[in-house]
C-alpha cells in the first residue's frame, strides 16, 4: 500500500518579511513621484498639479498625499535632491588665491549650476507667491547666491558703493534665466556675457 503524499504547507511569511517588502514598496512609490515632478517640469509644466504628478508616476492622488503633506512638501524633497547635487560644486576649493581669479571661477561654477537646476528653480519661482515655504526657500537662494560672491571679494570692492549689489545682479540667477529664456543665447555665450560684465565692473 502506497504512502499518501503530504503537501507541505508554504512557510508563513515572517512580519520583518512582510515590513521590508512594504517599505521597498513605499520608497519606490515616493521616488516614482519625485521623479514625475522633475519629468513634468523638465518637459516645460512649470507648475504641475498633484493630479498630474499622480498621473505621471502611475499612482493614485491619495498616494502622492500619503507620501507628501502637501505640494510645498514634495517641492521641498526636490529641492533637498538638488543641492545634494550641486553644493559640492559650489562648496568645492577655489583653485586660486587671486580674488580676481575665483570671481571668474565662481561665474563658471554658476554657469554649471544654473544649468543644472534651470527648470526647477523656475518653476519654483512661479509656485513661489502662492508658497511661504518657496517665497522663505527663494530669499535664502538669494541671500546664499549674494553670500557666495561677498566671501571672495576684497576690502576695496566692498568699500565701493553699490559695486557689491552690481555683481550680485551680474552673476545671479535671474540675469543667467534672462540671458539663457529671453535671449535665447547658448549656455557658452551667457557665461562669457557673465564673465564680460564682471569684468567690466571691478576695473578699479
């Protein structure tokens, strides 16, 4: 007489199991989203909706809120991923001691940043008079951008009235979006107007 055959039932899955599967799942939803924001605004929607964001990454609205408060919220995250990107440019050592040399560094550099982030901080822009939270996130871009310029120039360029906020307006994001949208010049032609205002300004 044969032995019946016994099929085993499949082992339960542990709840650690379950949690990391559920995690994964949650870091992949919330990265989908941060992800269709940059596509959308990429693309030229300067100002997205949730909905679309939502549509965009393949999930439902209720999952864009469950991951994110709000709007500024998931802008926020944004922006954290950007300057992740870009600040160990901007931070990085100047390779000269000359301050004449690192302001033309500098111009570069932003030239290089400016790129990166364009259609972002535009948007934001836009979003920001509607957002306390982008109105506070575009003053301290300001006031870092401004901060950045001031700590490499020398006594006598500060002393010089109105020379300091001449070159904050010559090197700040603002002039680099009018040259790069308005213009229409190339990211090569905008950094050497850059560079020629700059130069033009601190023949003292």
């Amino acid at each position: 007489m044969s032995t019946p055959k016994v099929t085993p039932f499949p082992a339960p899955q542990s709840t650690e199991d379950s949690s990391d599967g559920r995690r994964l799942r949650s870091e992949r939803s919330r990265s989908q989203i941060i992800d269709a924001l940059f596509g959308l605004i990429r693309e030229g929607d300067m100002n997205p909706s949730a909905a679309r964001v939502a549509e965009r990454a393949a999930v439902g609205q209720r999952t864009v809120f469950r991951h994110f408060e709000d709007m500024d919220s998931l802008f926020g995250e944004m922006a954290e991923q950007i300057q992740t990107e870009v600040m160990p440019i901007v931070l990085a050592p100047y390779a000269s001691s000359d301050w004449r040399e690192r302001l033309s560094e500098l111009v570069k550099r932003r030239s290089d940043v400016f790129e990166r982030i364009f259609p972002v901080r535009v948007s934001a822009n836009l979003r920001r008079f509607q957002s306390r939270f982008l109105m506070d996130e575009y003053r301290r871009g300001i006031m870092f951008e401004r901060q950045t310029l001031k700590a490499i120039l020398p006594a006598e360029i500060l002393a010089e009235a109105g020379l300091l906020d001449a070159l904050d307006v010559a090197t700040g994001f603002h002039t680099w979006r009018r040259m790069r949208q308005d213009q229409n010049l190339s990211q090569q032609d905008a950094t050497r107007v850059m560079l020629l205002m700059v130069e033009r300004l601190i023949r003292v």
